[in-house]
C-alpha cells in the first residue's frame, strides 16, 4: 500500500492490497476499501463506506458523508460503491438517511466533478454523471444511463436504462428508458438512437421502439390507452416489456 505520510486513517479501516491514499486524506473508521483503489488528495471517505476495487477517487472528494435529509437521524447507514468507479474532484455523495439504508453505486461509473448524489440514491452500472449534475434522494439512474452537466433530478425520480438527459435540464418525472430527453423542465425527444447503437441494438429494434415512442409522446392519447395500442400493434420484445413496465410502475408520471 502506499500512502502519503500526511494521511489520516482510522485503525478500523479496512484497506486491500495495493491501495493508494494522497496527501492529507482522511479515511473513517468502518470503511472498506478495495484492492487497487486510490484515494486523492484531500479526500475524505467517512465512516460506514465500501468502495469496490481498482476505483479512482480524485481531489477533493467527499464520500460517504451524513445525508443532508432534515430526518436523518444520526443512525448507522451506509454507502457502497462497485469497481472501476472514477469519482472525479470535489464530487459528493452522501449515505442512506433511515437506519440500514443504503446509497448504492454499481460498477464502470463516471461521476464527474462536483456531480452530487443523496442519500439512498441507486446508480445503476455505466452510468456518466457529467460536471455538477446533482441527484435529490432517492433517484434511480438504471444502466448505460448519461445525465448532462447542470441537470438537477427531483427527489424519487427514475431515469430508465440507456437513456441520456441533457446538461442544464430540471428533472421532475420519470425518464423513460432507451430515450433522449432535455429541457426545463425535461421532455422526450425521441430514442436514443445513438447509445442503443453502441449498446448493440439492431436497426430492427430501434424501429420498434421508434413507432411505440410515436405512439406514447406523439398521439395525444392518454397513457392506459397508448400502452393498449402498443401491445396490440407491436412485437413484445424484451426491450418493448422493459418500457411498458417501467411506464406502467412509474410513482411520478412519465416526462411526456
């Protein structure tokens, strides 16, 4: 291991082999760092985190701090954090604020400086939160999603899988997966042709998605209705299910 001589670590941290730790990082007790992981300088890592191996913490960060929540009530919570993150400067992220409860990241995130995450928020993997984009409590951002510089998400939002939402949009209802969104507040556009592309969607896939995001956005037909015509019209693909279910358990609405 190496770490700098200026570094403060708790004797109850747990650190794997081959961890790094800069000039005048503080790492808190009941924090388990993986195998290959480097911790910056100035970094601080507070107590109840797990960070997963071979990440990159860089300056300045602050992970794993007490909820900013007003009922946090200064309980045992927690924040884990998958492989090959890179947590990019001066970002935050805060743990759970219910006792037991949980902020998870999962693994091949990129979460860019100054981006900050709340308390019980769920990262899916390869997600990219770009330059100050910030989480309220309890977002989801599932898998392959990309979330815009200066983009703010309102507390208990979903971003559906594969989608992206453009830097300076206020998001206040769920994003729908496969889409491209932006605005103020935010609104589909179409798919994401692009990310379905390199996510190895067929031109044939993207077509029906294509004519069920015409049917839903396009229409003017209410939400129950647009879902009954897709599941007249359309081939039930797995890609198809996964959109009907995330429209049909949506809390918020769906951006429209």
């Amino acid at each position: 291991m190496g770490i700098h001589n200026t570094a403060i670590i708790s004797k109850d941290a747990k650190l794997g082999e081959g961890v790094l730790v800069g000039p005048y990082a503080v790492i808190s007790g009941d924090v388990i760092i993986g195998a290959g992981t480097e911790i910056g300088p100035h970094c601080l890592i507070d107590e109840f985190t797990t960070i997963g191996k071979d990440c990159k913490v860089f300056s300045g960060a602050v992970v794993g701090s007490i909820t900013q929540d007003k009922k946090f009530e200064k309980k045992r919570s927690f924040l884990e954090i998958g492989d090959n993150n890179v947590i990019r400067e001066y970002a935050t992220i805060n743990r759970g604020t219910a006792k037991g409860s949980k902020t998870i990241i999962g693994n091949n995130c990129l979460l860019m400086a100054y981006s900050h995450i709340a308390h019980d928020c769920r990262i899916g993997n390869n997600v990219v939160l770009a330059n100050c984009g910030t989480l309220a409590g309890h977002v989801v951002l599932e898998e392959g999603v990309i979330i815009g510089g200066l983009t703010a998400i309102h507390q208990f939002v979903r971003v559906g899988r594969l989608s992206i939402v453009g830097g300076c949009s206020k998001v206040v209802q769920d994003i729908v997966p496969y889409s491209m969104a932006d605005g103020h507040p935010a609104k589909i556009y179409t798919i994401n042709a692009v990310g379905l592309s390199r996510a190895g969607f067929t031109d044939k896939q993207k077509a029906v998605l294509k004519r069920a995001f015409r049917i839903i956005f396009l229409m003017k037909l209410n939400i129950k209705n647009a879902l009954l015509k897709i599941e007249e019209e359309l081939t039930m693909t797995k890609e198809m299910a996964i959109l009907i279910d995330f429209i049909k358990s949506a809390k918020r609405g769906i951006a429209r």
